[in-house]
C-alpha cells in the first residue's frame, strides 16, 4: 500500500518526495511522476491521507494517473482526463 499525503489543498507528499500544485490537485502528477521514474507501480493501491485519516478510497495508482481534478471559477473542482503535453508547433 502506498500513502500518500495530504499538505494543506496544494501538496501531497509521498516519502521525501512532494508536488504541489495550485489550480489542480496534486495527487495525480505525484502518482505519474512515481510511476514514470519506475517508484511505484500502476496496480499498487494508492491511500490518500490527511493528518492521518483516510480522504478518498483506496484506488490502483493507474487510476490517479489516468486524471487530474481540477478546479476554476466558472465550473468548480471537476475530474478530467489526463492529457500529455507535448508541446507547442513551431
């Protein structure tokens, strides 16, 4: 099982390492950046905690990189599918 923590709205925290984001949960590009650099798994069961207690259900880590949760001032918080950014043409 991997947990990963909750810092405020803007960070989460896995061991030494840590995103923080301010538009968009930082759960999501934490659980991509640790799959892609081979840390964890895709089928390993992601806990999300806050100050010691259970925030979400317990979901593979392909689930949390599959997303991202975002919010703005016209719709509210809102899941998205990720997309890579590759770019922009020249």
């Amino acid at each position: 099982m991997i947990e990963i923590q909750l810092e405020g709205s803007f960070t989460a925290r896995y061991k030494e390492r840590s995103m923080a984001k301010m538009k968009k949960s930082p759960i999501c590009p934490l659980v991509r950046d640790l799959i892609a650099d081979g840390t964890i798994k895709p089928e390993d069961p992601i806990l999300v905690t806050r100050d010691g207690k259970e925030v979400f259900n317990i979901l593979p880590a392909s689930y949390w990189a599959e997303y991202d949760y975002i919010e703005d001032d016209r719709y509210g918080p809102r899941r998205k599918q990720f997309v890579e950014f590759e770019g922009f043409e020249k």
